[in-house]
C-alpha cells in the first residue's frame, strides 16, 4: 500500500516554525563518505535558525578535485562563530573534510568538519573572469525546466543554468520578521553562550526577494522563485541607513535586477532545492561576469 505523505513541523529559510510535507524523492547513487575536499564556494545563504545547531549557514559550491567540477552543499556552517581566519568569501576556495549526513540524502549533501576546514586560495575576476569561468561552465545545464525534471529523475538539488530573460526582481517585506526576533530572543535566553563577546543577535532579513524570470527550454511558461543570497540581505540591512523606501527597493532592484541580469552580463542563475520540498527551487545566487563578444 501506497505511504501517504507525512507532516512534520520544521523551521523554513527565515526560522520559522511551519507545517510541511515531506516529498519522496529519487535518489541517485552517491559517493560514500568521509572525504577530503577542496570547493570554490560559490552560494553563501543568510543564516537561518535550527533548534539542533543554533545559527547555521548553507554553503554551495563546486568541488575541484574531482576529475570533473561536481556540486557540493555543506551544511551546517556556524559562520559567524568561526575565527576571522577561518571565514571564507564566495569563489575562495576551501579544503574540508566531509561525511555524509543521515538525515539529507540529497546526492551533493555534506556536513563539514569545522575544525578541518582551512580557507585557500580566493579566484578572481581578471580576463573577463576567466578562472571563475572554467570551474563553473562544466556544470552549467540547458535550464531550470530540465533541473525540474532531472530532480524527479535522480535526485538533482543543485544546479547552475542561464536564463533566457530576467523579467523582475521583487521585494516584499517579510511578513515572518517578528516570528524570527522572537525565536532569536528564546534562543538567546536558552543558550546565552551563542552569542559571545563580539557576536550580535542575528538580524532577520526585512525583506523577501524572488527572481521572475524565463528559461532557454521551449514553451517555459516561466518560474518564480525566492533569491536567498546573504548579499541581498546584507546589502537591505546597510543602505537603508543611506536610503529610505522607495528608493532603497530601486537601489536594490538596480543592483540585482539592472546589473547583475542586465544585457552587459553573462548570467548564470545557481539554483537548489530544500531538504523536505525538493520539488521547491531556490535561486541561491547569481554568477554575474561580462558578456562574452
């Protein structure tokens, strides 16, 4: 007999306690762990909030010591606890040892060792971002149409692709702000320890964004998804000292909409799935560099 699908309570992206059902997914064969690696980090989601590891980063990046680049998500990552010379940016590679977690079996899920991950060398953008270029392009699919059917197949979560036209960039304000600075205020009352000398409360996005936008597949009839990156957030959080709204959302469209989907780019979209949705597609960043003439 067919299993029905079960609820279960758990935190989505801002920290919020919420209902979900739980979608069976294939999965394909996935290499065992534990495993020694080196990963340009490409996707730096905001923190989120998890009863089990207190403030928590998902990292995603592209694993460089393979025969061919291979996609690879890390988590947890307790950023802001790590020491400043641990801390890492986007495309900085780092080496990690990794084991397989129990409980996600997406295929490029991993849980790091902290203690063993030492950031390397940071790859630049000279010569039309040449070096990013050569890791990212042989994992660049056909579109978000063929993520979505390639997920149903095998299990894919994570995956880059460039869409055909970006038609907006919108942001709302999140309706789940008080939610979050009250789960932060219990938490801080429960494990004071996670916030030690020099580390703030985290502050919960203001907004939510999400990327509208078409795929190169044809007959796409479009996709609207939720853009995550911390530099959305971070960059709401600083210029609102500099702008009041409107402007602050033009400001944040002209970054994120007119520049980094503007004609004069070569944009990429990295996209990935979550654990108890893997049907739900995130935009989790965007790879930006000149368009080739």
């Amino acid at each position: 007999m067919e299993q029905k699908p079960q609820r279960y309570v758990t935190e989505d992206l801002f920290g919020v306690q919420a209902p979900l059902i739980v979608e069976q997914s294939p999965r394909r064969t996935r290499a065992a762990g534990p495993a020694d690696m080196r990963v340009m980090v490409t996707v730096k989601a905001y923190p989120v909030l998890s009863r089990k590891h207190g403030e928590a980063v998902c990292v995603a990046g592209i694993r460089i010591d393979t025969g061919r680049p291979e996609w690879v998500r890390l988590f947890p990552v307790l950023f802001r606890d790590m020491a400043f010379a641990d801390q890492f940016a986007k495309y900085q590679v780092v080496s990690v040892h990794g084991t397989r977690p129990n409980s996600d079996l997406r295929p490029e899920s991993w849980t790091p060792d902290l203690s063993r991950l030492a950031p390397q060398e940071k790859i630049g953008t000279e010569k039309g971002w040449r070096a990013r270029r050569a890791f990212i392009e042989p994992v660049v699919v056909p579109s978000m149409c063929w993520v979505q059917r390639q997920q149903e197949l095998d299990g894919t979560s994570l995956a880059a692709f460039r869409p055909a036209a970006v038609d907006d960039f919108t942001i709302e304000p999140a309706d789940e702000v008080d939610a979050v600075k009250a789960e932060i205020a219990a938490q801080r009352a429960r494990q004071g320890s996670l916030w030690g000398p020099g580390k703030t409360p985290l502050e919960p996005s203001p907004y939510r964004f999400r990327y509208r936008y078409r795929c190169l597949e044809d007959g796409c009839r479009g996709h609207d998804q939720t853009f995550i990156d911390w530099e959305a957030v971070a960059a709401a959080r600083n210029w609102r000292n500099d702008y009041a709204e409107p402007q602050l959302k033009d400001k944040l469209r002209e970054k994120f909409l007119d520049e980094l989907c503007g004609p004069a780019r070569d944009t990429v979209f990295f996209v990935g799935n979550q654990h108890l949705s893997p049907k739900a597609f995130l935009v989790l960043g965007v790879f930006w560099p000149p368009a080739q003439t």
